[in-house]
C-alpha cells in the first residue's frame, strides 16, 4: 500500500508542473508570452512615470510641516542643578 501512495503523491505533484509545461511548449503559450511582454514594457512605462511623480512629490513638500526632532533640546540636556542622585 505505501508504494501504491508514493506512486500517487509523485503523480499528483507531478502534474501541475506537466500542464504548465504542455502550454507553454503550445501556440497558446507563445500568444501568452507575447502579451506578457506587451504588458510588461507598458508596466514599465508606468512604473518610470510614477517614480517620477513620487520624486516630484518628495521635492515639493509645500503642504507639509518641517520635519521636528524626536525630542526638543531642552529635553535632552542634563541641567547641572537636577539632583539625580535620588533617581
């Protein structure tokens, strides 16, 4: 029985991979490449037009604050009149 399964787990995991390997060796895989290629140099079209309006929008900060330090200066400095020896 187990090489019964064996056999049957081997088929099934086999499979997939046979169909995807029948399409792409047919006419069908070819037409599906091509149209990848298509989509993929529009993508990339795309892709360059937002990185420039992402650059665009980094350079024009108008409507935001300046960025703040995490924490005021006079928060960070030790005043020489603190008695931390309590602490």
């Amino acid at each position: 029985m187990g090489s019964v399964q064996l056999a049957g787990v081997v088929l099934f995991s086999a499979f997939p991979f046979t169909i995807v390997k029948a399409i792409a060796n047919s006419s069908i895989g070819e037409q599906l490449q091509q149209r990848m290629l298509e989509t993929k140099a529009v993508a990339k079209q795309e892709a360059g037009a937002a990185r420039a309006a992402e650059s665009n929008a980094r350079d024009a900060r108008f409507f935001l604050p300046p960025i703040m330090p995490l924490a005021e200066s006079h928060l960070t400095k030790i005043h020489k009149d603190d008695d931390l020896e309590h602490w």
